[in-house]
C-alpha cells in the first residue's frame, strides 16, 4: 500500500495522540468497573465510559490496524518474531506476574489444583486484561492468511464474525469476532484516515462542528440504548475513528495533547503495568466512601493506574533492573537483532 501523502511528523503526531487516548480510556474501563463492582454502585464516571463505550475499543483496534500493511508482507521468520514471539513473550510473562498477585483469591475458589489448572488454561484462553495483546497477533495472521481474498469479501466475513461468533464462550473466538472488523477498517482505510487527518488539520472550524455533531448523536445512541444493533455497533465505532482522527489532529500541541503525546508512546507499557497500581490504590481508597463518590474514587483509581504503570516503567528504563519486563532479551527473538529498552510496542 502507498504511503498517505501526509508528512511523517503527522502521522506520528495523530496516532500517538490517538493511542493515547485510547489506552486512557482502556485504564479507565477496567479502574470504574472494579471500583464500580467493589462499591456496588455506579459513579460520575460511569457515564463518562458510557459515552466511550461505542468507539474505546474500535478505535484501539483501527489504530493497530493501521501499519499492518507492511508487516504482512515481510517474510515468515520476521513476522513471526516481530508479531508472535515478540506479543507471546509480553503475555507469558506479565499474565504469569498477574497471576501470582490473584493466585491467593484464586486458591479460596478454585483450590490449588484448580488454580494450577487456570494457569495452564491461560496459554490457550486469554487471561483477565491481557487479552488484547493475546488476540493481536491472530489478526495479524488471518489478515496475512486472507490477503488473496478481496477486500470484500474479508470485511464480509469480519461482520459476520461478529453477528454469530460474538457469544461462542470461547474468548479468543468471541474478542476475534468482536474487533476484527475495526482491525480491517484501519487497515484497509488507511490511505482515507491520513487525508482525513491531514484535512481536519487544514480546516479546524469544520472539524470542531463536525465533532460536535458527532458528540450530539453518539450520545443519543448510548443513551437511548441503540448501540448494541450490529449496524449501529459498527458505524458508530467508525465514526467514532474518524472523531478521534479529527480531534487528534486540531489539538493544540500543548496542554493535554502532551499528555496524550506522552501515553501513546508508552501505551504498551501502561496497558502491560496498570493492574497493579490499580489494584492498590482502588484496595486503599475504597475505604473513604464517607467523603468520597464512587465517580471520584473511580477516577482517582484510574489515575493512579496509569501514573503508577508510569512510573514502574521509568524506574526500570532509568535503573536497569528487571529490564526483561520491557524488552525481550535474545533468546526470546527468532533473529540477531538486539533491542533497547523502548517502549513495548
């Protein structure tokens, strides 16, 4: 596929921003509802998720959908390397990380052979919040498996994954079937999404009332509950990529864009890292419901979470220590190319 004809600077620019976003509204997802099912009652935040809910998680699979093009085309042994061992190597060793810190509540259920036998289930059946980098490199293999296909007939079979294959009970079948259309959206569209950016930046006041717009009718279909008709599922999620591409690319470069620069270019790590300030901090500040909502705490939770994911990836980069959490050390690569401690992704 052709590059855009858009500058290298924008397309990095409005994708970190997007990836940003995305993975903000990722941590926020799972901090409300933990602190929304601990408390047993639903906050300010819950409506602020409410309205994401329609384009959180389509937007975070058009974006990896993007570069795909090119990563599909490379020979077997490098995408296997840069697409399976290196997304099964981050999945291996932060759900067995993960599951040592739930194992304790898993032994009062489960027992320990059960617990053993959770564990071992989880190389087949993604676990708790990893499943994204789980599923990411079957995309990858089915978009490299289906290329002879026309486009099509590929976006065909995605819509009719996700009308009948959505509820199977078998996870990597159902979170298949669930995004994969978003996942073709971002790559087929790729050449539209980058003029669509490079035109939102050249003509700001139309942007702003076409985002408007959108904010108006995606809260009308949350609010009026159409959001789970597949037709109005999948246009909504597109639409909602195509706000995203637009606010991302009128933001000034300053105040939050920095903020989102910032999260996108770390959005593995944070995603990799979050449970665990998570977890803390949603154990400790539950206890001042007497002075705080449930919204606060599930907001305060979630900033927690990502500040805390932060912070323990910085401290690793900066002390080189349990730097095998980041970057994938030698043996764990199919080729002799040796890594940096950058960002996961």
């Amino acid at each position: 596929m052709a590059p855009a004809p858009a500058s290298s600077k924008q397309r990095v620019e409005w994708v970190d921003l997007a990836k940003g976003l995305t993975i903000l509204l990722v941590v926020i997802m799972h901090s409300t509802g933990g602190v929304e099912l601990q408390l047993n009652d639903e906050g300010w935040m819950h409506h602020v998720l409410a309205f994401a809910t329609p384009f959180r998680m389509p937007v975070f699979f058009a974006v990896a959908g993007l570069f795909a093009a090119k990563a599909i085309t490379k020979d077997w042994r490098t995408f296997l390397d840069s697409k399976f061992i290196h997304f099964a190597y981050f999945y291996v060793i932060w759900m067995t990380i993960q599951f040592v810190f739930k194992a304790p509540f898993f032994m009062q259920d489960l027992g320990a052979d059960g617990t053993l036998a959770y564990y071992v289930a989880s190389f087949v059946q993604p676990f708790g919040l990893l499943w994204f980098i789980y599923l990411l490199p079957i995309y990858f293999l089915v978009l490299r498996l289906t290329k002879p296909l026309p486009t099509l007939a590929q976006v065909a079979l995605a819509i009719a994954c996700k009308a009948y294959l959505t509820h199977t009970g078998i996870n990597v079948v159902d979170f298949f079937s669930k995004y994969y259309v978003f996942f073709l959206a971002g790559h087929f569209g790729r050449e539209l999404w980058f003029t669509l950016a490079r035109f939102a930046g050249e003509q700001k006041l139309l942007s702003v009332a076409l985002l408007a717009v959108w904010a108006l009718v995606n809260g009308f279909v949350v609010y009026q509950g159409y959001s789970e008709i597949l037709p109005v599922t999948i246009l909504m999620g597109v639409l909602g990529f195509m706000a995203v591409i637009n606010l991302m690319a009128i933001l000034p470069h300053a105040g939050p864009a920095q903020i989102l620069r910032f999260c996108g270019q770390r959005s593995l790590p944070i995603y990799l890292g979050f449970f665990l300030p998570m977890g803390i901090s949603r154990l400790v500040l539950t206890r001042f419901t007497d002075i705080l909502d449930a919204g606060t705490i599930a907001f305060l939770v979630s900033m927690s979470a990502i500040f805390g994911a932060v912070i323990m990836y910085q401290a690793v980069k900066s002390l080189k220590i349990g730097t095998f959490l980041y970057k994938r050390p030698d043996w764990a690569r199919l080729g002799q190319r040796r890594a940096e401690l950058v960002p996961a992704e």
